[in-house]
C-alpha cells in the first residue's frame, strides 16, 4: 500500500517564494470531497506567474500549484462522482487557493468535478486545459450574441498562445474566416495550419488611436487588453462582439464609448474561473464535439514530466512559447 505521493509545492519565506518536490501523505477525504490519481496536468501563463512570483496568483501559501487537472477518482465521498470515473477539474481555485494539479494525488470538492466526455481523452483534456475551456466560452458567448459566420472575419489576438490557437482551431472548424494577430513571425505557418486565413501583425491594432476606425471585422476574442483592445474595438462592424479574455499586453482599457453607442458593438467578458457549473458541463460536451478543435496534436507543443516542472515555467514568462504544454503527473 503506498502511503504517500510526490507534490510540488511552492512556500513563502522571507526572501520571497520557494518550491520544490516534497512527499505528501495520504489524508483522510472529507464530505463531498473526491480524491483524483492525476494523470495530466498543463501549464499555464497563470501558473507560470505563480510559481516565479512574477504575478500574486496564489491565495494561500504553502500551495500546490497547477490550475488544471485530469485523471481517475480512487476514492469519493460524493455520490454524483463514482470511484473509477474519469474527470476534469479546471478553475473554481485549484492551483489558486486549493491544491492544484501538479501532483499525483488532488483531492477537491465534488461539485468542481466535470465527468471527462466520451470523444476526449485525458491527454485532449489537458491539451485543452484551462485556455481551450476559455477559448470555448467566448466562441459560445459570441455565438449567443449573434454571431455567424457570413458576418464576416473574426480577429483573434495573442493567436499563437494556449487560448489564442485554441480560439483560431474552432472558429475556423465552425467556418469562420479568422484574422490571427501575431508578433512571432515565425508563427505565421503554424496559425495558418491550424485555420488561420491571414496573419497580421499586433502594430495594425495596437496602432490604431482613435474610437472609430473603418469597420473590418464582425468579432474578436482579444488575449491582450489595455491599447490592443481599444484597437480592436475601433474596427468591430455594427453589432459586432468582442470577448474580453486576456491582459497580455495591458490590464488597463483605453477606448471611449463610441464603438457601443454608435456602432452597437457589444463588449463580452469571459471569465472562466467561476463559469457557473452547468455551462462548465455543456461547454466541455461541446469541446469534445462540434468544438473539438481538428489540430490538437500541432498545437500541443511539449510534454513535461511532474519530476522536471521545476524548470519549465521561465520560458512562459520569456515569452518563448506558443501553442499548449501538458504535465504527466505519474512520472
Ligand atoms: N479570462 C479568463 O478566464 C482567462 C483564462 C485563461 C487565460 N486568460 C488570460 O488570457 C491571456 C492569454 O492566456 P494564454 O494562456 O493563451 O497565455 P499565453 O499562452 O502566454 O499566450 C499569450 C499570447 O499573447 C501574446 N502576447 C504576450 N505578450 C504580449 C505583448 N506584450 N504584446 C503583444 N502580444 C503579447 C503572445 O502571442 P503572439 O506571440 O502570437 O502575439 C502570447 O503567446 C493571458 O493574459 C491570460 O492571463 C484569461
């Protein structure tokens, strides 16, 4: 019987934040608690801010971080989540103010817990993650709001990102035309592959100073904030949408009222966290069905085993990196 299991964990001393592997012993669970063997977990900007200290992410210290996970339920007490099931938590304060995914063992409450759908498997899960979940609520968000595809071009920015490929591989497969907005210029062939039309670069957004420019697109999903998504909503058709997804660039929001009151242009905030749970279970059927993005396998760039995640969060804050990272947590 194996008594204990291998976390990572971040503490706070006086010089600032510390982490590192530690064994962790099997606790008893708790009413309508679940305990989940991880098979996955991914990396995230979120987590990356959190364990280099470079963003106040954590809510309690010491923490196991990790915003995402995927596995098995080895021992339940709460009835709708059976032992032996498959499941996905992503969100509702894991890895922020309760013991994420990056490590072997997560035990959480049973009402954060969504059964992993038929038509994804856990690795798909995890290539999805918390960015691919977002991705998905602003494509149902804009689609709510009217959106279609004969509108006309959709603009992604930060497109080469976790949210930014998923958002692009989705929209495209629903037959939207997508503009990718890109500062790597490398990263034109991989956006194109995954269903990107054009790619532009972040300078004709973020260029564009005044309130109303001339209309070129029906949407956006915008990963950046501050002067990009005053940009961005300058050039929104008439009762267009954008869903406000990311501070990549700025948290800040320069823009006047013009584009709402003038163009109809409706302003979307995308907050996956605390998606309520009954929209958290339609979207991940839907990931796993008409959302399934066709290009999971191009945009799932590395595997990092739980034992060397130590090292992989620096190049998130270089800002290195595109496309999706999951952790296997069993090794
Ligand atoms: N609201 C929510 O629920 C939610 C959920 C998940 C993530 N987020 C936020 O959404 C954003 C995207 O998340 P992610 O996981 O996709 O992060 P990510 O993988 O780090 O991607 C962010 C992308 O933004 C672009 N970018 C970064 N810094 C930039 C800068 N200074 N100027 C212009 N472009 C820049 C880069 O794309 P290019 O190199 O292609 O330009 C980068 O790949 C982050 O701000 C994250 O915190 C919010």
């Amino acid at each position: 019987m194996v008594e204990d299991y291998k976390v990572f964990r971040v503490h706070k001393n006086e010089k600032g934040l510390k982490s590192g592997f530690e064994q962790q012993a099997f606790e008893p669970i708790a009413e309508d608690q679940v305990r989940i063997k991880v098979k996955h977990s991914s990396i995230n900007y979120k987590d990356a801010l959190g364990v280099t200290g470079k963003g106040k992410i954590f809510r309690k210290l010491p923490i196991v971080p990790g915003i995402d996970a995927v596995g098995e339920v080895v021992e339940s007490k709460y009835a709708d989540c059976p032992k032996g099931s498959s499941v996905i938590v992503t969100g509702c304060g894991l890895g922020e103010l309760h013991d994420g995914g990056y490590g072997q063992y997560v035990t959480v409450p049973g009402d954060w817990v969504v059964a992993l759908p038929d038509g994804l498997s856990m690795k798909e899960a995890m290539i999805l993650g918390t960015a691919g979940f977002t991705a998905a609520i602003c494509v149902y968000r804009l689609e709510l709001n009217g959106l279609k595809p004969s509108h006309g071009p959709v603009l992604v920015t930060g497109a080469s990102g976790g949210v930014g490929s998923v958002a692009v591989d989705i929209l495209s497969s629903r037959s939207y035309e997508v503009v990718a907005v890109s500062r790597k210029a490398e990263a034109e062939g991989y956006l194109k592959s995954i269903g990107a039309k054009a790619v532009i670069k972040p300078d004709e957004i973020i260029g564009l100073k005044r309130p109303l420019e001339s209309t070129k697109y029906a949407a956006a999903i915008d990963n950046l904030g501050g002067q990009a998504l005053g940009g961005v909503l300058a050039c929104i058709d008439l009762w267009g949408s954008v869903a406000s997804v990311g501070l990549a660039l700025d948290h800040e929001l320069r823009t006047t009222v013009m584009p709402f009151i003038l163009r109809g242009v409706s302003l979307l905030g995308i907050s996956s966290t605390n998606c309520p749970y009954p929209l958290r279970k339609e979207l991940w059927q839907k990931l796993a069905g008409e959302y399934k993005p066709r290009h999971l396998e191009e945009i799932v760039k590395g595997e990092v085993p739980l034992s060397q995640i130590d090292q992989a969060f620096m190049p998130f804050i270089e800002r290195k990196t595109s496309g999706r990272y999951i952790v296997n947590c069993q090794e």
